[in-house]
C-alpha cells in the first residue's frame, strides 16, 4: 500500500482538478479502493436523520471491520466517509480525506 502522503497527495488532486461534486466523490471513493487499496469505500449522505449510501467503490461486506468517519461541513454532520478493514493507523489519514 502506498505511503500516506502519496494517497493523501493523489486524493488531493482530484479535489483540486474540480468539476462537478458528484464525479469528484466519485473518483475519490475509486482512489480508495484502487489506489489506497481498501477493499470498498463509500459515502453516506445523512438524508432525514438517516444514512443513504452514495458513490462507493470495490466489494461491500468482504472485510471484517467497517470504519467510518464522519464528514462535516461548517459544523454540521452531512455524511460517513465508509471503508472496509482499514488498519487503525490509518484514521488519521481517512478523517483528512473527510
């Protein structure tokens, strides 16, 4: 798995390539799974005090252990950034990609 910085580095540019929101959640959740390495990456948007599932990448449910992190916008809880088996070393890494 690439280092920290070289998968923060690659999520980073997509952000910074723009476009519409939807594609970029996109991309990001296929960096993940295809560059970062998770087996599934998605996105839960916080729909009516619920979670929907949005853009996600690989195979959902093939690991042992979910790890979510919360994404905020000015304050507010507005979705889950979701990956499958991520190492608890990288919870960091995942709440900046949040």
């Amino acid at each position: 798995m690439p280092s920290a910085d070289a998968r923060l580095d690659a999520i980073e540019q997509i952000v910074r390539r723009g476009g519409d929101a939807d594609e970029i959640l996109r991309d990001v959740v296929a960096a993940l799974h295809e560059q970062a390495g998770y087996l599934w990456a998605g996105i839960f948007f916080v729909e009516n005090a619920t979670l929907a599932l949005g853009p996600a990448a690989g195979t959902a449910g093939g690991g042992t252990d979910r790890t979510t992190v919360p994404v905020t916008w000015q304050g507010e809880r507005i979705a889950e950034l979701a990956i499958d088996d991520a190492p608890e070393e990288d919870r960091k890494f995942l709440e900046r990609v949040a």
